[in-house]
C-alpha cells in the first residue's frame, strides 16, 4: 500500500496516463491557469472590474487557494524524488527549483498586500507550468533538440554576440565623435550613443536618436547595411545546427535500427539509453 504521501505525489506529478486521477488534476490545473490569466485581462477593463469586481476577487481568493494546496503538495512530497530524497533539506531544495520558485511567486503577492502594489500580474508565469503537464514525447524532444543544438554551437553563437558587441562599441564612438558637437543633448557620451546604436544595428530605429551631419548619416546608413547581416550570423548558425543534429539524430537512428539491432530510446527524453540485439528470424 503506497502512503499518503506517495499517493498524493502521483496525483500533483505529471500523468502517465490519460484518464487516470493525475491527468484529471492536470488538466484541472491547466484549465485554471487559463482562467486566471483570463481574468486578469478582463479586470484590466475599468468596466467589467467596476460590474464584477466582487466576482474578481471571490475567484482571485478560491485560485489562490487551490494553488496554495497545490505548491504545499508538491514541496512536501518533494522528499520521494531521488535529488531531494533528504527530508527537511530535500524540501528546500525542491523550493529553490525555478518552477517551484514561479508557483510561489505565483501566490505569494495575493499575502503581501501590505506592500501597496499589485503583483498579480506575476501569476501569469504559472502559464508556464502547461510544458510540465503536457507530457508529449515530440514536445520534449524538441526541447532536448534546441539545447543539443546550443551545446554544439555555443563557440560560434559566443563568437558572433563578441563580434556583434565590438561592432556596436565601435560605431557608437564612431558616430558619438562625429556628432557630438551638432547634438550634444542627445549624443551626449558614447554609452547614450550606444543607445542608437542598438536601434541602428537591431534594424529598429525608433527615431529618438538620428545622425543630422553628413558625416553622421553616412554612418549610419552603413551601419544599418551591415546590420542586416551581422543579425542574420546568428540565425544561420543555428539552422546550420538544427539541419546538422538532425541529420546525425537520422543517421544514428537508422544505423541502429537497421541489421539485428533495436535502439531503445528513453520515454521521458527521447534519448537512445541502450541498444539490444534482435533474434534473428528462423528459416
């Protein structure tokens, strides 16, 4: 017989089955966290807050509850995961984990009233929470693809972000230096210039800031040419990773799949965990 506790953690974990208990209570909670940033728009409506604001309130109350329970739950039964199988210090680790961390922060300005300021906005990381409970093997996968892909990449993305740094660093002394003494309020030093700079390099270009000399809009118009590319460095690089960890992830799932061999592949992260030998078929 499991305890209490065991039982508990299989209701607040995330389902194995469809039907079962758990999956109720995670689409429950789903359908609640939804409701929740729902109702947080629609109370932002001066209107509807004025008409309902009882309504708003007497359901911010009952949410707040239910999530209380909830983040209660899960950081008690903490202790029967493996990585927090120590209790007392177990419990507080679990506390400290980023999603348990966006639950907390979740409820807790609904009991910091005394601070003035409405934090409820915040709830809507709890949305967030929809990629745990959604426990689809292609989902996870992809997620396990981005960072396979940024573990291979990383000296290049490393490489073009310096690149991108420098150039930024250099056309803004640039342009500060030539424009300074035309628009001293607004290219005042270089790390204000460097402002425009960011909006020239990024292709944003919010007009608050912009070359008048002839020098400065030659400049300018070259930064923003170069801009073009030097953004696309990163973008490249990571479709350049994608198309290549595909087509190893291809390569390697055929070449173990293929003669006498089954690769066994792992259900909650996709990845190949062991290969085992077929028996070969009897003539």
């Amino acid at each position: 017989m499991h305890t209490l506790k065991h039982r508990i953690y299989a209701i607040v974990s995330v389902s194995e089955q469809k039907g079962d208990v758990s999956w109720l209570f995670d689409v429950f909670i789903i359908t609640l966290i939804f409701l929740n940033t729902l109702a947080m728009i629609l109370e932002s409506i001066p209107s509807l807050h004025a008409s309902f604001s009882q309504a708003f309130h007497l359901f911010d109350t009952i949410s707040v509850a239910i999530f209380s329970i909830e983040y209660l739950a899960r950081v008690w039964t903490a202790n029967i995961q493996p990585e927090f199988s120590r209790p007392v210090l177990g419990n507080i680790r679990y506390a400290l984990t980023p999603l348990a961390i966006v639950d907390l922060v979740a409820i807790l300005p609904f009991y910091l009233p005394f601070l003035g300021v409405d934090l409820r906005s915040l709830r809507i990381l709890r949305i967030f929470r929809v990629f745990r409970v959604f426990k689809i093997a292609r989902y996870v996968r992809a997620l396990n693809l981005i960072s396979a892909v940024l573990r291979k990449k990383r000296e290049e993305l490393v490489l073009s972000l310096a690149f991108t740094f420098f150039l930024l660093l250099i056309t803004s002394s640039l342009v500060y230096y030539v424009e300074n003494e035309a628009q001293p309020d607004k290219f005042a030093s270089i790390p204000e210039t460097m402002w425009w700079g960011i909006a020239t390099l990024t292709t944003v270009g919010y007009g608050d800031m912009y070359p008048i000399t002839g020098l400065g809009k030659f400049l300018g118009g070259i930064i923003a040419i170069l801009s073009v590319g030097i953004f696309a460095l990163p973008a490249g690089i990571l479709a350049s990773g994608f198309s290549e960890v595909l087509s190893l992830h291809k390569h390697y799932h055929t070449s173990h799949t293929s003669h006498n061999t089954t690769a066994l592949t792992c259900p909650h992260c996709g990845k190949v965990v062991s290969v085992e030998l077929r028996s070969a078929p009897m003539s």
